[in-house]
C-alpha cells in the first residue's frame, strides 16, 4: 500500500521499473530507471547477485517483465540452488520463459591472444537471449570478472563502455554488478560509465556483529533517499527499511489499557497504559521487571490481544516456567497463538540486523502489543547513540501501527534516572524499581516516574512477588519513616501489638465499672432483702397491734352492752354494728 | 556450421624458418573452430592468418570450421564464445582457445601448442 502511494507522490519524470524489494522502491520513489543501466556495487558478500536476482525474479513473477541473468562468476545450477532458498524457483521460471540463465566464464589458462579483439561473442550473447525470451530486464553478474580473465584491459575498457551503451539503447532494464575497490566505487571504475543510478550496498562488522547497509550514491534525474538504510536478507528475500523517513505525526490513541496490576492501574490514575504508549520498565538486577512484562501480557491476552515477545536474555522456555512460579501463567496464550516469544541473543547480529528482524516480524504477527526484554542488552561501552536510533525507529514504528511498546532496562548504581536519560524521551510511562534496603534486608519499591498524559500517583509502592502474581502494598509511612519488607511488618506487628494492649486496657476498665455496677447491684439485693425481711416483721407486728386494738374495741362494746350504758363508742366499726343492734 | 573455402593470402611468412616444435600431436587429425560475427574486416583477416598458418605447419591434417555467430548464436554458449574472433582448438585435446584477429603469429602457434610457451618469452 505504502508502495504504491509513494510511487504516485513522486509523479515520475524518468519511468522506473519497479523492484518490488520491500522498501527499496519507497527509496527510490518507484525503483530503478527503466530502460537504463544501474549499478549496484559492493564488497564481497554483501549481497549484490541475490538483489540483482531478486530484481529479476519479481519483474518476471509480477509485472511480466522477462529477466535475463548473465552470470560471469556462478554456473547456472549454482545460481538455482543459491536462490532457491529464499523460495525462487529458477529451473520452473527458466521452463516458462520467464527467467534466462547464462554462465559466461573464460578460463584465463586456455586463452591466447593474437592481434585484435572485441566482445561481439558477448554482446550476441545477450542479444539472443533478450531476444529468445522477450526480456525487458537483464542482470550483469560481475561483469568486471572479464578483466582478470580476457587479455588486454584497453580492449575491454572500450567495449564494455559500448556494451552499455548498446544495452541502453536497447531499452533494457538492466543492473550491473561490480566489486567494491579501493578508495572508488568499483575496481576497474565503471561508475564511470555507468551514471544513471548507483547503489551502493555495505557489508560491514562493528563490534564483532554484522549489519548490512544501503545507500543511493547517485539517481539521475529522480529525488531519492539519501541515507544509509540497513537491510535484510533472509529467507524472504531483500528487504531495505526507510524507518528514518518516518514522521512524528501518528496517530494517539485515547485507549488505555490494563497493566495486569490493579493497584499499579489505580497508580496510573485507575486505568493502567495507554494504547500505543511506550513504557519503560527500569531497575536493578532482580527487581522484577521481567514479571511486570509478563502481567502485563497474560492480562492482554486474556483480553485476546495478540502479544509479541523478544526476549534477549532469557530462553522462552525458562522464562514461561519462571513466570509460572510467581503465579503468571503464560503457556496457555503461547499454545492459543495470541503470545509469541522470539528469543536472540543480542550479540548474534548488529542492531540494524535486530531492528529489521523485528520490524518484519512484527508486520508478520500483528501484535498489539510488544514487548523488548530488556533493551540494555544492546548496550556497549560507546553505542548508546545508535541503540537510541534503533529504539527511536522502533518507537515510531509501533506508534505508527497503534502497538504498544513494552521496554524492560537493566540499570545499575544509583542514580537509574540519569543512566537511562538519554532514553527518556522516547517513553511515554516510566516505572521504576527499586531496591530499598533496610534492617539488613531488600525490598522491591516501585514509583511512577512519569507517565505522560495522566494524573499519575507520587506514591512508593511496596512491589511484592507472590505466587499468585504481582501485589503492590502500600509502604509502612510513619514516625521512623518509610519502611518496607520485615521492618514494615515488624513496625506493624508493633503497631497491632499496642493497639491490643489499648483494646485490653480498655477491655479491663469496663470490665472494672461492670464489677462495681454488679456489687453495687448486689448491695442493692442484699438491701432490699433485708428491708424486706423488716418489713414483713413490721407488718406482722402492726397485724398483731391491729387485732388486738380490734379485740379491745369488741370488749369495750361487749362491756357496754353488758353494762346497758349509752355510751356511743367512736370506733367506725362499731357504729354500724350499733345500729344493727 | 559452416564451411568456407579458403583463400591463400600469400603474405610473406617467418614461420617456415622457425623449427616446428613440439610435434607429438603433429600425426593428429586437428580440428579448429573459428567463431566470427559477420563477414567484417576482422573475420576475414582473422580467417587469412589462420590459413596461412595451417597450411604451413598442418598441411593436409587440419580441418577448419567458420561459424558465424550472427547467424547461430546459440551455439557461443557452447564454447564459451565472448570475444571474435576466436579461434578453438577442437582436437587434438586439450582445447585452447586464441582471441583476436591472429596478427600476432607467435601467439598464435604459442596458443594451439605448436611452439613452446618459453619460445615466446625468449622473442619477446
């Protein structure tokens, strides 16, 4: 898609043929110069034949342009079983005419020259084969390798000058490949002749790791990308990367999604990443980063987000049964499809190696989300530089495509800010772990350093490994300060250990008023009983004084009545019985 | 393939005052393939001094075929043809090939074995 858009922006004044090498035409703004001659040159190994193959086999695959591949170094069966590993069936294209192999050699032994010569053999050659098979592209493998092999270099100056031109004329598309000599561009100088386009391919060895490079030295008549791009061939074939013609104007998404922590969601202003972002993960050996990687993946792909993993230190293997003991279980996703791991070491290839590598495979998985564990790996004594470009173009591509990037760092000493500063402006959310020693012990602490575009808590968590996965617990904050691990658990065991004392003495103090309320109520008791006890005698006693007063009375009315006296007896009792009388 | 005639270029010679060395394939039948592009100045300066040369030192064992690439090109793949003229020794084996036009008559009889390698260097 982006091809095709690139190859109408730039509304071509020079017609080009094009390559269909992955990214090579975005450079070029459409692919070489069509009906002219390129040439493309290098040092040994770099990788010239297989583009020029490439070239061929994909004008005749898909624009129907035949090819013709004179071959002045490999045979014809050498050539097939070369490329046949990058998928390109020459013996079927050689059977339908689209693809015509030669293998011009001169063996310089059985050579004698006598008098004057000229290369018409070769150049009947090349014309009976476009002929034979209507080619519109044709490859010249080397052609230099004539000079050691054909006497007399004046000869062959002036006519491989004529071959190309008569090969321009001809209207062929062709690429012309030549060593990379000394101090110049090809060995014997045919950049002179050859001006249209020059590409230069490098094959060079830093640090003991290879990376492979491309540049245009020269376009005529055409803009071009000027740089250096790192390119790849692997068993799709080429594949240049134009990354650094990326911009800053993606896309950002408002998304955001979980980290797989809660409480490290409720830290990132309750919601966890947002999608797309870039999250650093950095901190000293054995802190955990790794685990927070792989919360953050089982959490997505229980959301059936497809994960990709590069892993430069850990085998996918031991870091699945590591992870398995802290309660992450990744094995599942890994069978599903969602989780793919890729594991290298960093130093099996340069970083431009590890930058298209990852690229392609990226492009080939779709993930959503990625993650590099850790990316410190790269690191040598002087390459922080280039590491960042490598990160920058990473970043810009998965911002580009809407993944988010998931970085794990190794940090060393104490001030971790300042050792990755120079890293800091690529990523969007930075967390940090730490280890806080105290009372002879460590723990882990994690804090948000900053994390763009959200309310983000200023807290130091306590970072615990559990087997049932990550927990966060809040940090011991009191009068001797923050404390972590065994001191905090130890300060709280205190804490809890006063606070029961408080709830006892509480305890006995009401227990006490309880005591005094029941003695109290006791006496109460013993009060009323005794009172009750006297007032029953009272009342008994008032009883008696009762019936005897009663007695007396009947005996005062007895002795009246017997005494015939008229006395009215003032008791109220009587008085009715009187009148009864 | 095609066969021409032969037209004697009676151009004065050395090579009858030169001691004919190594002659074990001397008794041979000797074939020799001249590969040409059209009939140009070259081919027919090329075809004259090969002639001249047969006659003199091959006389009635050499047979000499002219094949012109203009018209059967397919068949320089065969002898890894690049140059015209070329001219391949066929028989006796080993093949040996000699390019351009055959002025340098030494050469020449240095390139089909006829002299030794060393007698060249010694004239030269």
């Amino acid at each position: 898609m982006m091809k095709k858009k690139q190859v109408q922006s730039h509304r071509t004044v020079l017609p080009k043929s094009p390559t269909s090498i992955q990214g090579l035409d975005e450079i070029t703004g459409g692919g070489l110069p069509k009906g002219r001659p390129t040439l493309v040159c290098g040092g040994a190994g770099c990788g010239k034949t297989l583009f020029a193959m490439e070239f061929l086999v994909r004008g005749a695959t898909q624009y129907n342009e035949p090819g013709v591949f004179i071959s002045f170094e490999e045979t014809e069966k050498e050539l097939t079983a070369n490329v046949a590993s990058l998928g390109f069936d020459l013996d079927k294209l050689v059977e339908r005419k689209k693809i015509w192999l030669e293998h011009i050699h001169v063996e310089r032994g059985e050579i004698q020259q006598s008098g004057e010569y000229d290369l018409e053999g070769l150049f009947i050659r090349i014309h009976h084969a476009i002929e034979s098979i209507g080619a519109k592209r044709v490859v010249l493998d080397t052609i230099e390798s004539l000079y050691s092999e054909l006497p007399d270099p004046r000869i062959l100056r002036v006519e491989l000058r004529r071959l190309f031109r008569w090969l321009k004329k001809k209207g062929v598309t062709t690429i012309i490949t030549a060593e990379r000599g000394e101090g110049a561009l090809t060995r014997q100088g045919l950049e002179e002749y050859i001006s249209d386009c020059v590409i230069l391919l490098d094959h060079r060895v830093n640090d003991q790791s290879s990376i492979r490079r491309m540049r245009i030295v020269k376009y005529r008549g055409s803009t071009h990308g000027t740089n250096e791009y790192p390119f790849l061939i692997d068993e799709d074939g080429f594949s240049v990367l134009p990354i650094t013609s990326l911009g800053l104007n993606y896309f950002s998404s408002s998304k955001r999604i979980s980290t797989g922590i809660p409480r490290l969601d409720t830290m990132l202003s309750g919601k966890g990443y947002y999608r797309a972002s870039t999250v650093l993960v950095s901190g000293t050996a054995g802190t955990g980063k790794t685990s927070i990687a792989a919360q953050f993946v089982e959490a997505a792909c229980k959301r059936d987000e497809r994960v990709l993993y590069f892993t430069f230190e850990e085998s996918p293997s031991q870091l699945v049964r590591n992870m398995c003991s802290v309660g992450i279980k990744l094995e599942p996703w890994l069978k599903k499809g969602l989780l793919q791991f890729h594991a290298t070491r960093p130093t099996l290839y340069g970083l431009e190696t590890h930058l298209t590598t990852s690229i392609k495979l990226i492009n080939k998985f779709e993930p959503t989300i990625v993650i590099f564990d850790p990316i410190n790996a790269f690191m040598t004594k002087d390459n922080q530089t280039e590491v960042k470009i490598m990160l920058l173009r990473i970043v810009d591509f998965l911002k580009m495509k809407e993944i988010t990037a998931f970085f794990t760092s190794l940090t060393s000493g104490d001030n971790m800010e300042s050792s990755e500063v120079y890293l800091s402006s690529l990523i969007d959310t930075w967390l940090i772990l730490r280890d806080i020693e105290i009372g002879g012990e460590r723990n882990r602490g994690l804090v948000v350093l900053k994390s763009r575009g959200m309310a983000h808590s200023n807290q130091i968590r306590e970072f615990r490994l559990t087997n049932h996965g990550i927990e966060l617990l809040d940090v011991y904050v009191g009068a001797d300060g923050v404390l972590t691990g065994s001191a905090r658990l130890s300060q709280e065991t205190k804490d809890d250990a006063e606070q029961l004392l408080r709830q006892q003495e509480i305890g006995s103090k009401q227990f006490g008023l309880e005591r005094k309320r029941d003695a109290m109520e006791a006496q109460i008791v013993v009060l009323r009983s005794e009172f009750e006890a006297e007032e029953s005698e009272a009342l008994k006693g008032i009883g008696i004084e009762k019936t005897l007063n009663e007695r007396f009375t009947q005996d005062k009315v007895k002795m009246a009545k017997s005494r015939r006296g008229d006395v009215s007896i003032k008791t109220n009792g009587t008085k009715k019985k009187k009148v009864t009388v | 393939m095609k066969e021409l005639t032969a037209k004697i270029n009676h151009q004065k010679s050395k090579i009858s005052k030169r001691k004919a060395q190594p002659a074990k394939s001397r008794n041979d039948k000797w074939v020799l393939r001249l590969y040409v592009a059209g009939q140009t100045q070259k081919t027919a300066t090329a075809f004259n001094n090969l002639k001249l040369i047969c006659e003199e030192q091959l006389k009635g064992k050499y047979h000499i075929q002219v094949i012109d690439l203009l018209k059967n090109p397919q068949l320089a793949r065969d002898d890894q043809i690049l140059a015209v003229p070329t001219l391949v020794r066929k028989l006796p084996l080993p093949v040996r090939k000699i390019i351009g036009d055959l002025s340098n008559t030494e050469r020449m009889l240095v390139g089909l074995d006829l002299i030794e390698r060393s007698a060249l260097k010694v004239t030269l």
